[in-house]
C-alpha cells in the first residue's frame, strides 16, 4: 500500500478550542504532552487468527540447526520457525509508524557457520516516494536486532519479488555479507553488515528500471549472482560469479534461449557439486509465460536443461499452457534430489516437480496431493477443495528431513512430511491487510473483518480461523465496506472487488449472505464504501476506483434490488449512518473540508460545517455509538474534531495534535461514556491510545515491541469487554489487545 511517511504530531492534554460552523479556529494549543493514567493496564496483543492470507516470498532452513526456518513476507515481515512448537514467531513488528516501508523483507541470510546470526534486508518500495532499505542484524535468531540505514531502496513488495535470496554471508568468511539491490549494483560489508559499500569488480551496470540482482548464492567457496536487466541479446550474461570475493566475471557457456529470460533462484547440490537455476521471461510473480531450469556443474562448466515440463502446450480443454520457473530447492540429504515449482500457470494450476536423479524425470507432487486445511477453511476460496496454490516461488526442503518440504503461495505456507499429504503450515504468520472491522454488540461473534484479497470473514472465535471461511454467495476479493444497521445489528451490508458481483447483504449477523439482487453498473470497476441506516431500511453505496477516480454514490431502500444515483452526496465519499436516528447520514467532502448531512435517509444531502481541514488524504469520520449527532473526524496532520450538533459545528479536541483512526468500545465501569480508541501521535513515537474521559486525556495501550508498521487504516473496541480493542495492520493481520493488570 502506497502510503506516505508520515511526520509525527504531539498528543496533547487541555480543552477544545471552539471550531464555528463556517470557519476552523485557530486557537492556542498548550504544548505539554498528557500525562499517561498512573495506574494503567499494561496490554497484551495478539493476532486475531486468520492463517496467512499474504504472499510468502522466501523460506529458508538452517542448513546447521535442525527445525529452524525463517520465512520473509512482502508486506508483512520476517518469522522465525519453531519446529518443536510447531508456529512461527514475528520478529519485526517492533517496526513503528515511520517505519512502515521496513516491514516488507527483500530478503534473508543465515550464518551456517553461527546459528545465532540472521540478517533481514527490508524495504517495501524502490520507488521515489518511498524511504530507504535497512539491514537488520541479530546473534540471537532475531530476539533482539541491530541496524544498518542504507543509502538504497529495496522493493520486496515489486516485480520479482520472489525471486532471491538477494542476501548472502560469504561461505568464505562470516564477517562478509553481500547485498543485491535492484537498481543499485552488488553491496558489499566486510563488518557483519554494519557498514556496506558498492562491491568493486561487479560488471553487470544497474538500470533505473531493472530487476538488478535476482539472487545471491554459494557454491562450495565461490559466489554466484543472478542478473535481472539482461536485454536479451545472444550471450548476454545473466549469472556472474567470484571465486575470491573480489574478481567477477560472467559464467560462461549460459545457456542458448536464457539471455531473453530472467534467473528467478537458484540452489545447489554440495554432493554432486550442480548449481540449479530456475528462469521465466518475467520477474513475477505475475506476467510470466515461459520458463526453463537448467544446471551447471561446477568443476566443468558443463550446462544441461533440465526442464520438467515445457510451457506452452495446451490443457485438456484447449487452454494454452503458459507459466514460468519459481522456485527451486535441493535435499541436503540425497544427492540429486531436488524439487522446483511452476509459477503463474493458470489454466493448469501451479505444482512442484520433484527429482531423485539429478532433473533426467521429474514427479508432480500436485498429481497425489491430498490436502487438510481445515485449519484455515477460507483456502477452499468458495469451492469444495483448495488448489494446489498458486505464486509458488518460495520452496524449501528441510536439511533434515528429506520429506518435509513446504512452499509459499499468495495466501499460505503448505508443508509436507511424506510428500503426499498437504496441510498450512502457517501458525503465528498472519499477513493480512485490514480495510474494515464491526465488533458487533450481540451475537455469536465478537468481530467481523474486511479484509485486502479474501473478502469478508466472521470470528465465531479471536484464537481460530474462521470457520466459515471467507464470506460466500458471491465469494469476492478485497472488501471496499463493511457496515452494520446500528439498531439492526443482525443486519450487515459488504462491498469488495468480485467477478460475479460486488455488493451482498446478511440478516443473521454476517453468517450467511445474499447477493444483490442488481448493482449500479460502476460497482464492478469501483467498488467503495457502503454504510446502512440505523434501521437498515436505507443504504448507501459510494464508488472509487482504485486509481483515485470517484463517481456518484447509489442508494437503494429494497436490499439492493434498484439503486439511484445521489448527485448532492460529495463524489467518493464514505457515508457514515447516525446510530441513533435512520433518517440521518453524513458524508465529509475532503475536497472542501465540508460535513455533509441527509435528513431524509440519503435521499439528499446538504452542507452544514464548513472550513474543516481540506486535501489530506487521511480523513476517518465516526459516530459515537448509541448517540444521535455525536461525530468524531480524525485528519492526519489537523488533528481531532468532534461534533454534538450532528455536524452543525465542531470544536477542536486540544488533547490531540495528530489523529489517523478512531473508534469506541464499551465504557469503563463508572463511566458513562464509551472508551475511544485511537492511533495517534505524541512528539516522540505514533502509538495507540485510549481514553475513558472523552478523550480529555490518553494512555499509550501498545509497547515498542508492539507497533507493526502502519496502523492507520481502522481501530475498534469491543462493545461487550472493556478494554478490548481491534486494529487493523496493513500486512499484520488484525491484533486485538486486551488489558492485563
């Protein structure tokens, strides 16, 4: 998610400055920061489970710790396996606010010869918005870090971002890592990553545009580097090498037919002494359509293809079929056994080929597969079975364990212990990327979630993935709204991306649903926010396509079955209904910094509040629950405002300088006001806060171990537990905290 680095605002203790209806008053604000409530609970965070639901880019076994892995996310961070424990454990989500593009890991190394030394390359983006790359460092498997600022920028949420690793310790000397960057050539640190320099005598000549270094690899004492900006000219290079860390040249003899592609991995066989090298005419994980692996042995220089399956044949229905090579791994236990996987092959779904005589037959583990994810049931994607998966570029097999193998996908880690039977092997790694969340204020269910990809889920439990799956008839991709009729919650509206339609309704609490029955013809290409009325007789649907353009809202009265276009509602607006009153919905035009309000259930809307902070893209409008007219508007750089007149006016909250979110949850005993809860920042750090005095004064209710990255996007409480609360991550999944004294 392309969200900008954010400058850090104060949290602030005082009164409300008064903001006219007309005009934002300009008044003082004392600059000393609220003190925290003496005897504050200290919180305990946790990963609501869903199981995955992100693209796991790289796995890496310990080739000298038996059951010890890492595994790198594009978004999400890096873990760390246990294998005895059978989860994997986050070590990144001390990354705060400022450093949300750190949380996307480009790549990782181990030190064979330490096993306490892991080394994290992070950084989401190499685009020009987007801060540097960092290198964290560790001697305890990641329980505690040190860390290097690069000068670079990494891209482990871009093209080829499966593709790696592009880190690598010297298998000469444990004080040299090396670092391929994507448009910045081969780095090099010769003090365990504490400093890093180009590397002198790399040929290959970085592009502002290419892929650069695709992969960093040892075999036996030297080091090979695969190169992604080849122009596909015969005997073009693509793979370098070097023997003394310090002399490179381009390994001759490459392939016929691999100059126009791009070396995606490589692995290599220390028994037979064979570099594998899987390649595909794209980075991916997307636009490939052709492929090939081949292997060198390296004492001759002797090239062979061993390709399992050439692409571009035809399926049984005439399909043509088209992919790419991924991932490839070798077994440290047998020599010439190794498996690779097909990648982005969609009309006869991705598999991994396995061989035990060096790639002369191959064996599609797909073709005896027999998977369990009941687990994680939303891997069934609606239908009766899942797929073998798709994205297959991450693959390991465990040193160890010659049948434990496991690969990544777009949504999971799939695992193996007798190459047949097929589960998720993804406890503790949660990925997703939170757009929406409801804890309603009855039922079965404590939370109800919109998520990026895999739609709209119902938590019959915080500690399971839900059982139902993602939300079903029509199963859709990532939710745009997800709203709730606050005097009906029985009644739940959802909005998403989707091929056989965008828009459905529940009348059992988002359990089960039904499609509308028509939609507006924008809401295939544009789906945006929906909210119902208090009484769920009215709704209102808002359209944004996701380039920024905005179109007219919708509304319907019959359950989706006509819809008409609301000319006077602020194009791409979020409608947000009063909890109190169906008659009233209100809409913040962030173009005019103007409250918009329908006294007559959307059917028309008007200006009342104008002169509110204008052009920031970060603008959250909430209705405090069980009140009519009671509204909060968070903005990113202008901080908190609250209204009681139902937009009419609003005062300035003076406690808060910076507000990105802001929800409620149930009040605190002798209070008679809801808790709120908020992502907000003080001088020092962005955090989560929560006040029980209507936001008079905050308590910061997150650690420094506990930021994940970017927080903005929605937090909530739980309307039945005080001092529960649910925030949504943008690669994190959803983390609830829960007050312990």
């Amino acid at each position: 998610m392309r969200t900008p680095r954010l400058s850090r605002r104060a949290v602030l203790a005082g009164t409300a400055a008064t903001v006219a209806a007309t005009a934002v008053s300009s008044a003082a604000v004392s600059p000393a920061v609220a003190a925290p409530v003496a005897d504050a609970p200290t919180y305990r965070w946790r990963n609501v489970v869903v199981g995955g639901t992100g693209f796991v880019t790289g796995v890496l076994f310990h080739p000298s710790v038996r059951g010890l892995a890492y595994a790198r996310t594009d978004i999400g961070g890096a873990y760390r396996w246990d294998d005895r424990a059978g989860r994997w454990t986050p070590l990144t989500d001390h990354l705060g606010w400022d450093d949300w593009n750190l949380l996307g890991v480009e790549a990782i190394a181990v030190d064979p010869a330490h096993p306490g030394r892991v080394y994290l390359a992070l950084g989401t983006y190499a685009q020009s918005w987007a801060g540097n790359g960092a290198v964290l460092r560790s001697e305890d498997r990641g329980a505690s870090w040190s860390r290097t600022d690069l000068d670079v920028k990494l891209g482990a949420n871009e093209d080829g971002r499966g593709a790696g690793e592009r880190l690598l310790v010297d298998p000469r000397d444990s004080d040299t890592l090396w670092l391929g960057t994507r448009h910045d050539g081969l780095l090099k640190s010769t003090d365990r990553g504490a400093t890093w320099a180009a590397a002198s005598g790399f040929p290959a000549k970085a592009s502002a545009t290419g892929q650069g270094v695709m992969f960093l690899i040892a075999a036996g004492r030297a080091v090979y580097a695969g190169w992604g900006d080849g122009d596909g000219t015969p005997g073009t290079a693509n793979l370098y090498r070097t023997a003394d860390g310090t002399a490179w040249e381009a390994v001759p003899g490459q392939p016929s037919g691999t100059a126009a592609k791009v070396p995606i991995r490589a692995a290599y066989d220390t028994h037979t002494r064979e570099l594998y090298v899987t390649y595909a005419n794209a980075p991916g994980p997307n636009g490939q359509s052709d492929g090939s692996v081949h292997k060198l042995r390296t004492a001759t220089g002797k090239w062979a293809d061993v390709t399992p399956v050439k692409p571009g044949g035809t399926t049984g229905d005439g399909s043509a079929d088209t992919f790419g090579y991924g991932g490839v791994a070798v077994d440290a236990r047998r020599p010439g056994t190794l498996a690779v996987s097909t990648n982005n092959r969609w009309a006869d779904v991705d598999t991994v080929y396995r061989t035990t005589n060096g790639g002369r037959t191959w064996t599609s583990l797909k073709d005896a597969a027999v998977f369990d994810v009941s687990e994680t049931p939303y891997l069934k994607w609606g239908d009766d079975k899942p797929k073998f998966g798709w994205w297959i570029q991450a693959l390991a097999v465990d040193p160890y364990d010659s049948k434990h193998i496991v690969y990544g996908t777009g949504a999971t880690l799939y695992g193996t212990r007798d190459l047949k039977r097929w589960a998720p092997q993804i406890r503790g790694l949660e990925e997703t990327a939170v757009r929406q969340l409801i804890s309603p204020p009855v039922g079965e269910a404590h939370l109800l979630s919109g998520l990026g990809d895999i739609g709209v889920m119902y938590h019959e439990r915080l500690t399971a993935s839900p059982a139902r799956g993602m939300a079903a008839n029509p199963v859709s991709g990532s939710a745009t709204g997800l709203a709730q009729a606050a005097a009906r919650p029985s009644y739940v509206v959802r909005a998403g991306w989707g091929d056989n339609g965008n828009g459905a309704y529940s009348n059992d609490g988002g359990q089960t649903w039904a499609p509308f029955e028509a939609q507006p013809d924008i809401a295939k290409d544009a789906p945006g926010p929906i909210a119902a009325n208090a009484d769920g007789s009215a709704l209102l649907w808002s359209f944004v396509h996701w380039d920024g353009t905005k179109y007219a809202a919708h509304r319907s009265t019959d359950n989706g079955t006509t819809w008409y276009e609301i000319s006077s509602f602020p194009k791409g607006a979020t409608p947000v209904a009063d909890p109190a009153d169906p008659t009233l919905f209100y809409a913040y035009d962030t173009d005019t910094g103007t409250l918009l309000a329908s006294t007559d259930s959307g059917r028309s809307f008007t200006a009342r509040a104008s002169g509110l902070p204008s052009g920031d893209a970060q603008f959250k409008l909430v209705a405090a629950p069980g009140r009519g007219g009671d509204l909060w508007l968070s903005t990113k750089w202008n901080g908190l405002y609250r209204s009681t007149d139902g937009g009419a006016s609003f005062s300035k909250v003076a406690s808060c300088w910076a507000s990105y979110t802001l929800g409620f949850g149930k009040a605190a005993d002798g209070a008679d006001y809801p808790a709120i809860y908020q992502v907000g920042s003080t001088d020092t750090i962005t955090a989560v806060y929560r006040s029980d005095d209507e936001a008079k004064t905050w308590t910061r209710i997150n650690d420094d171990a506990h930021q994940w990255g970017w927080t903005g996007e929605v937090v909530v409480g739980d309307p039945r537990v005080y001092g529960r609360v649910y925030l949504a991550t943008n690669g994190r999944g959803i983390q609830y905290g829960e007050a312990v004294r």
